[in-house]
C-alpha cells in the first residue's frame, strides 16, 4: 500500500470517528437535560415556560400548520440511491389548539378555494416541529392524525439554519433563537450505547493516526 493509499485509509478512519464522536456528544448533552420519563405539556405552557428541566416531552393540544419545510433525498433507509426522492427530514411550525389564529385558519381549510389560498399564516410561531420518519408525502397524513408529540427539545444541539430558514421565514415570522425545536420520535440513549459509540469513535481515530504513521515510519 502506497503512502497516498495510507492516507486515504487512516483519515477515513478518522473522519467516521469524528462523526461518530459528534452524534455521541449530542447524544450525552441531550441526556443531561432529558429524563427517561417525559412530561405532557401543552403547546402553550411550553411557549409560556419552555421544557424546564425536562427536554423529555408528549405534547399535546397543538394545530399543524400547512406550509412545511421538506429535505429531499435519493438516498433510501438502506443508503442505497434511488430513481425517487425520500423526505429526509421536515419542518412543520405548531400553534397552541386554542390560538385565535386556528379557528379562522380551520374554518379557511374547510371552505377551500381563495379562502385556504389567500388566508394568512400565524403572526408568530413559537414551536417548530422536526421529523426523520415521514419518508414520503403520503406518510405525512399519518402525522397529521397525532393529537400528541413525542419527542425532545433540542435546542441544545441544532438550530434552524441555512436553506430550512430561509424557506420557513418565506412564509412565517419567527427569531430562530426564540423558537423551541422538537424532534418527533428521537429516542434517548442509554449510558451503554453511549460508551460503545465513545469507544468506537476513538478506536477508529486513534487506530487512523497509527495507521498512518505507521505506514509512514516503515517507508523511512
């Protein structure tokens, strides 16, 4: 193996370590602040007094608002491309059941036509729901069906940025720093699969860097 093809190997090593490392401290900083039992809340307490001390929720009397932020992909569950694209992930802004804005926007719904078309969106949104597990937009009315969340705030670890702000902020008016994001159906880990992805991290890191000095030293 040539020193190129070494460097090759040991900083994929690397790089997967590093990734692995990643999604491990983002496991750990949401185990801090979630318990393995979640609280219910509503919609509006969590606008009113955010998560308290437990990222950990089922949260309940909210509206889906109809515009929402979808990431494509060609990739399937299997990492394998396809001729069809999957949702990734969406983006869906949520508002208290019993918002002045939801009785209009309803009654809007059911008329159809220029009086869904044209009705305007929420003044303020203070809620945005993520989602990995609508693949498809025939899976969102499966969503849409849930009168109850459950899910982790996780504020702590991700922002809303990039392309998924831009588009949402097209259609509603909200400070990505005051809006509490909740990932439906993210799971904790436990402490055992934390340490196993902690030891497999270094083990790939550490093992890239002696593999490549190691090739290295041989070829002095």
């Amino acid at each position: 193996m040539s020193k190129i093809q070494a460097i090759i190997s040991g900083g994929v090593a690397i790089a997967i370590g590093v990734i692995l490392l990643s999604e491990a401290l983002k496991d750990s900083t949401i185990a801090s602040i979630a318990k393995e039992k979640p609280q219910r809340i509503t919609c509006k307490q969590l606008i009113a007094e955010g998560p308290k001390d437990n990222a950990h929720l089922i949260l309940k009397d909210f509206v889906y608002c109809d515009n929402m932020f979808v990431t494509l992909t060609e990739v399937d569950d299997n990492g394998r491309e396809t001729d069809d694209f999957y949702w990734k992930a969406i983006w869906v802004p949520l508002v208290p059941a019993d918002d002045p804005w939801v009785q209009g926007f309803l009654a809007a719904r059911e008329a159809g036509g220029d009086a869904y078309d044209k009705y305007p969106p929420p003044s303020q949104i203070k809620i945005i729901l993520k989602s990995k597990t609508v693949p498809k937009d025939d899976y969102f009315a499966n969503l849409d069906k849930k009168t109850i969340i459950k899910g982790i705030v996780i504020n702590e670890i991700e922002q809303i940025s990039g392309e998924e702000l831009k588009l949402l902020q097209d259609t509603y008016k909200f400070d990505p720093q005051k809006v509490w994001l909740i990932e439906e159906g993210r799971a904790l880990k436990s402490t055992s699969s934390l340490m196993g992805k902690y030891a497999i991290a270094g083990v790939l890191m550490l093992g890239g860097l002696i593999f490549i000095s190691f090739k290295f030293l041989k070829g002095k």
